[in-house]
C-alpha cells in the first residue's frame, strides 16, 4: 500500500519526468529540425530528396513520385520513382504522367482570375454578387455583398465552410456546381455542408476549398465557358502546360487514361479514379514536367500575367497575417524583400503535390507523389531550409507530432516505473 506522502512524492517525479519529456521534445524542434544539407551545393539537396524518395518507394512506403529542381530558372534535375499506372505497370514518365494535384489547383486558378482582372472583364475589388447569376449566397447572410475576388483569392471572405474535396466515384452522380455550393456532399472534412458568408470579409483568414468552387463560378458566368476550356485556352496552353487539364473527362476522351497516376490509398491499393465538381479547387491534372513550366513562370516574363500582377499576388493580403498572397502561399521571406512561394496539397485516398518557388534566385522545387504515407510537404521544407537557411514552423511542428506517440509511450512507462519505485521504498 503506498502512503499518501509516497504518492504525493510520485506525482511530483512523474510531473518532472512529463516535463523533461516535452523539453526535449521542443528542444529537438526548435534545435535539432535542421535537415544535414550543404547549403550552396545543388547537389546536396538533390541527393537528399533522390534518396528520400528512392528509399520510400523501394520500402513501400509510397507509390509513385517524382521530383524536379529548378535552378537559376532552368530545370536542373529530373528525376522520377516507383510505379505510375497499377494496371499496366509503366513507370513514371515526367513528361507524360499526369498527377492529381489537389489544392496546388488553386494556384493555377489563381492565374487565370488574375488573368480576367488584367483583361478589365473582372474587378478584383468589386463584390462578386453582381457576376453572379447561377448561385448566390442567401440573402439572409449579411455580409455577402462585401465579398470580392481578392478575398477569396486570399481566404478572407468570412466563409467557415474549411471544406476539403473528395470527388466521387464512378457511377455515382456528380453534384453541379450550383448544387455543390448549396450541400456539398464530397466534404472530406465533416458533413456536407453549405458554403456560406459567417464573418466580415477581409478581417481573417481561414482556409475555404468554397471560396476557389465559387470563383470556379465566377469564371464561368464572366466568361460563358466552362472553367476546364477557360483555363486551358487562358493559362495551361500559353504557359506550354499541353498535357495538362482541369477536365479529367477530356483525358480519358483523347485517350490518354493510361497516363493518369494510380490513385495509391495509404496501403498502396489502387483506387479508382474520381471526379469532382470542384475542379478549380482540387482537380488540376499536370505532369512533373507541365508543373515545372508553371513554376518556372513565377520566375520572368510569361505570356498570361505582366510582372506588376505577378508581384501583386505574391505580396501578403490583408488579414492574412502575412501567410497569403492571391491564390499563393507565402512560406518564408526571401533576400530580395518578397517571398517564397507557391502553393501545398493532398487529398483522398493519399495523393499530394508541391510547387515552391523563389522569385529573387530563380530555384524552385516541384514534387508529386501517390499513396503510402511519406510527407510530400516535409521535403519541400527541406528544400526551403536548403533555400533560405530557415527550419519553417511546419516543419518544427511536424518534429513534435512525429514524437508525439513514442513520447506519450515513454511518459506511460515512465510513470509506471516511478510508482513502482516509490512503493518499493
């Protein structure tokens, strides 16, 4: 029996041995998250992201990827890993194998919103309710009149629907977008729900798959075309993306299927390929080397969007905090008073992709990956430590979730053993 003294001195050790415990787990975040990488030597980090990516695929922790680094604005390195189509068993082609590219398609579309506003048939500051004809927000949500394209572009519009997108299978029906807006029912984040206007706009941000299926809305009533035949004509075929399309219809139709990357779950089994009604938002398909043009766009003259806008979209918005240009992430600071930039995604079953760029030395990196478990996000934080010199915040946070389990195991046995002590005393 342990005295109630013993067990006071036992909550003590275990609330010592849980504090040391969450030290460390901070300590190696905050001091020891730095990647060993020769920063300066393209080599070094070309290797390390070769070798991740080998190893993942050899150990089947992933599916298929494949990576490309630009440097000084020119593709430096090309390089791609496992198995593209399941059915088939062709490899990876960099130049043909068309990726999902989930929410980095709402960079792409991005460019062709600021495509309309350059041609004067969009204002980016003026409320999107009066473009509107097909859907609008209900007239009880009082702010909805306030939202514009630049709130939505930046995810300030005071929408809470956080929804992420996970299309639908073959065979079943296809929500339009007027429906989707209303109830979407392919939420990968929660019930369906409505897209709706909750907060004033422009005040704060917070991450809306609606507010790109809305401007996937606004294309189409500004332009009277669909959004996949805008985007190719406006942005993917200039920007020489001719693989490329937001219409995975129009793939299969050209008979390229085969082309399409297995949609790998996190065990590595095929899954069938999905559609989805919110193709701005999710539903880009691009090969590595298509993604590569796009990046290396940000990077000088292009013939869709002058410099002025280019630089007006990297530059943080308001409400943002700094994090958000228009359509694009600002991950760090870069040496030449901008930021580096570009856009993250991922979704169901476990596909994901990355573009990160920066503007004042002209590198970048470019990865696309299926399935397993491996963290295409956390590579491109290698890269932009390699880059700038600094561990982002998502990679330090990512250190702690990575411990989280074996330390909750240790703190378990941990004070185990301390009661176990304090009764044999």
């Amino acid at each position: 029996m342990i005295s109630s003294s013993q067990r006071l001195a036992a909550l003590g050790w275990i609330f010592l041995f849980g504090f040391a415990l969450v030290s460390l787990l901070f300590v190696e975040a905050y001091w020891f998250a730095s990647p060993t990488l020769a920063r300066g030597d393209s080599r070094s980090i070309e290797s390390h992201l070769e070798r991740e990516l080998r190893d993942a695929v050899g150990q089947r922790r992933l599916g298929s990827a494949a990576l490309l680094l630009i440097q000084s604005k020119k593709v430096a390195a090309e390089h791609v890993f496992g198995i593209a189509n399941a059915s088939t068993q062709a490899r990876v082609n960099s130049g043909q194998t068309l990726y999902q590219l989930a929410s980095v398609s709402k960079a792409v579309t991005a460019w062709g919103v600021m495509k309309l506003v350059e041609d004067g048939r969009l204002g980016l500051d003026v409320p999107v309710m009066g473009y509107l004809k097909r859907w609008r927000f209900p007239a009880s949500e009082a702010h909805r009149d306030k939202v514009t394209a630049r709130h939505l572009l930046s995810h300030t519009a005071g929408l809470d629907d956080g929804l992420g997108y996970g299309g639908f299978a073959p065979g079943e029906a296809i929500q339009t977008l007027e429906d989707s807006l209303t109830l979407t029912k392919d939420s990968t984040a929660g019930p369906p729900r409505a897209v709706r206007v909750t907060s004033e706009p422009g005040k704060a941000m917070s991450y809306s798959g609606g507010g790109y299926t809305i401007l996937q809305l606004l294309i189409e009533e500004v332009t009277n075309r669909p959004f996949a035949d805008f985007m190719q004509e406006a942005v993917l075929l200039p920007l020489g993306m001719t693989k490329s399309s937001f219409d995975v219809d129009a793939i299969v139709a050209g008979g390229r299927a085969g082309d399409l990357a297995t949609s790998y779950g996190h065990d590595l089994q095929p899954h069938p390929t999905r559609r989805y009604t919110a193709k701005a938002a999710v539903a880009l398909y691009a090969t590595p080397q298509d993604l590569g043009r796009f990046a290396r766009a940000y990077l000088g003259e292009n013939p869709v969007l002058s410099q002025e806008t280019l630089k007006q979209m990297m530059m943080p918005q308001p409400g943002t905090s700094g994090s958000w240009g228009l359509g694009q992430t600002l991950f760090d600071a870069n040496a030449g008073g901008g930021y580096v930039v570009g856009h993250d995604g991922g979704t169901l079953p476990a596909t994901a992709a990355t573009v990160r760029v920066n503007p004042a030395t002209g590198n970048g990196v470019v990865l696309m990956a299926s399935g397993g478990r491996v963290s295409v996000n956390s590579l491109a934080d290698d890269w932009l430590f390699w880059e700038t010199g600094r561990v982002p915040f998502s990679a330090r946070r990512q250190v702690v979730l990575d411990r989280l389990a074996p330390a909750s195991v240790a703190f378990v046995l941990g004070s185990i053993a301390i009661v176990w002590w304090k009764r044999r005393r």
